[in-house]
C-alpha cells in the first residue's frame, strides 16, 4: 500500500465550481506539502503544511494530524488551474509522493 | 522559475548505455535529491544528498548513482539502462534534508527514452 493515496484520480469542473482533492498519509511526517505539475513536468510547491491551514489566493490548504488527512481547496475555479496537483510527505530523510490528481477545468 | 536548473531536459539513449543528468540547485542550498516519474505516476524517491554525502535511498538499484559537488550541484548516473528507466527525472534542492519539513524547489525535469 502506497504511503500516501490521493482522491480522486481525475476531476473535471466547469469555471467557477469549488474543486476539493483529498489525500490520506499513512506515516508519521514533518510535513505535507501540495505541488502543482503542469504538462511540461516541472513541479512548482504551493503548500507545506505541518498544522492548521493555508490560504494563498484562490487555493486553501488544510491538514489534521490526528486524522493523517489533508485536503486542497480550489476555489471560483479557472481553466488556468488545470495541471496535476500532487500531494507529499516528508517524513525521515525522503519526500513520499501520491499519485495525482489530474484537473481540468472547461471555459 | 525556482533557480533550480536541470539538463539535459531531453535524451534519448539507448539499451545497455549509460547516462548522467545533471542539476544546479538554488543558491545556498545544502541538499539535492532526485526523484523519477514514470509516465501517469507520482515521482519516486532515488537518492538524496546533503552536503555532498548520500544520505538517504530508495528502491532503486546500485547501477542508480550520485554526485554532489562543492558548490552543491548534482549529477545522476545510471548504468546499463533498461527501457523501463524511461521517465521525468527530477531534481529538487532545499535547506536541510527534504525529510525535515523545508521548503522544496523542483527543476523543470529531464525526459529520458530508452530505446
């Protein structure tokens, strides 16, 4: 079983919906962080959490320790935020990775 | 742009070579890890390097190996290459070891085909 698991795989949304992605981390952490992949691979950090939540924007980011569980709010959604986002872990020496959510956001 | 730079950004190599990526991290930071996406996949943690020792690995295999220099740049070798090494390579630096809660900066990647 994967460390981290992320849901869904793949969302679509129409411009405005509110888009919610979930992860799930089954280690202990030092931090959880939300990346951001567009088609071209790069990956761009827009979150690390270790408690609470974050707001940058149009993106809210909150985590619960005690549940292992984070979750990615996107909101008043725009085509520009269609990429991959991806959730991560740090834990030990390493990052530990989810798979992916896959986002496209129609005009 | 995060001023972490990889190269090369796109190979293709055959079965059975060898092939060094490289990766020039942001200014002062001390530790370089590297990490492969295979198509469709999260990226999977390779290596990491702090202060130019490996300190910490993945499930990767010896033929997988690193650098890092005095200037904390980085290089990945992999030896007799399979095709399914064929992924995104990428490389992420940051202050202190990646396990620790630092903020990471990921390079753009290096696409690899193996033929």
């Amino acid at each position: 079983k994967n460390e981290v698991e992320q849901s869904p795989q793949n969302l679509t949304a129409q411009e405005g919906e509110f888009i919610t992605i979930n992860c799930s981390y089954s280690v202990g952490i030092s931090a959880l962080h939300w990346l951001q992949q567009h088609p071209g691979g790069g990956i761009v950090s827009l979150f690390m959490l270790s408690s609470g939540k974050k707001k940058h924007g149009r993106l809210i980011a909150t985590i619960n320790i005690q549940e292992k569980h984070s979750s990615l709010h996107i909101t008043a959604s725009h085509p520009r935020d269609s990429a991959v986002y991806i959730c991560a872990v740090s834990h030990d020496y390493k990052l530990s990775f989810g798979a992916g959510t896959t986002v496209t956001v129609r005009a | 742009e995060t001023g972490v730079t990889q190269s090369p950004t796109h190979l293709i190599k055959t079965r059975g070579q060898q092939v060094t990526l490289r990766c020039s991290s942001q200014s002062g930071h001390n530790t370089v890890s590297w990490y492969q996406q295979a198509l469709g996949q999260g990226p999977q943690f390779i290596f990491q390097y702090y202060r130019e020792e490996e300190n910490g690995r993945g499930n990767f295999p010896p033929r997988f190996s690193g650098l890092q220099f005095p200037n904390y740049s980085s290089e990945l070798n992999v030896n007799a290459l399979e095709l399914d090494d064929s992924a995104l390579y990428l490389c992420a630096s940051s202050l202190g070891q990646s396990g620790s809660g630092n903020t990471i900066y990921f390079g753009e990647g290096s696409w690899l085909t193996v033929v």
